[in-house]
C-alpha cells in the first residue's frame, strides 16, 4: 500500500501542458481543471506521495517560478505488482511472491 496525495496546482494557462506532463510523468491522475480569478489554471489531481518528492524544486523550473501547489494525504492505494516487484528485489526480497 502506498499513499495517495491530492494535489492542487495553480499555474499560468501556458505552463498547464508541462505541469500536466510532469504530473502523468509522476503516475499522477488528473481529476480536473478549473479556472482562477487572476486568469490562471488550477490543476487538480492524485499522485502517489513517493513521487512528490521534489516536485515543488520541478514546478519551480517548468513555470520559471509562477506557479503554487498544495498536497494533502487523501488515501492508501495498492501498489502495482511491478513497483512491487522492484521494492522487494531492491530490499533482497522474494519477488516471486509477487
């Protein structure tokens, strides 16, 4: 099992395809898209806390500095058989009860 952050970014409406990307590219799901009142788009999305780790140093360099995020602990989720394989051959484990 492994937790599950809900993750809300406000960006600039030209940066919301590379910090889109980078959420996918963090086996983030994003659950939907709303407008600011200063113009600018919210991101609203789930992504495994284990790969937030960073994030906020990479959405600093993907919208030169212009955007914010917020993370907050919504729930535990399985992990998928090949993460977990990869755990457990990374800790000498038996993968093989996998």
């Amino acid at each position: 099992m492994e937790p599950i952050m809900k993750v809300e970014v406000v960006t600039p409406e030209e940066s919301m395809g590379d910090v889109i990307g980078d959420l996918n590219k963090r086996r983030g799901m994003v659950q939907g898209m709303d407008d600011a009142r200063s113009g600018a788009k919210i991101v609203k999305a789930m992504v495994p806390l284990a790969e937030m780790f960073g994030y906020v140093t990479a959405l600093r360099t993907i919208t030169s500095g212009r955007a914010t995020s917020s993370m907050e602990y919504d729930h535990h989720e399985a992990v998928s058989s090949s993460i977990a394989k990869a755990i457990l051959e990374e800790n000498k484990g038996r993968a093989d009860l996998v």
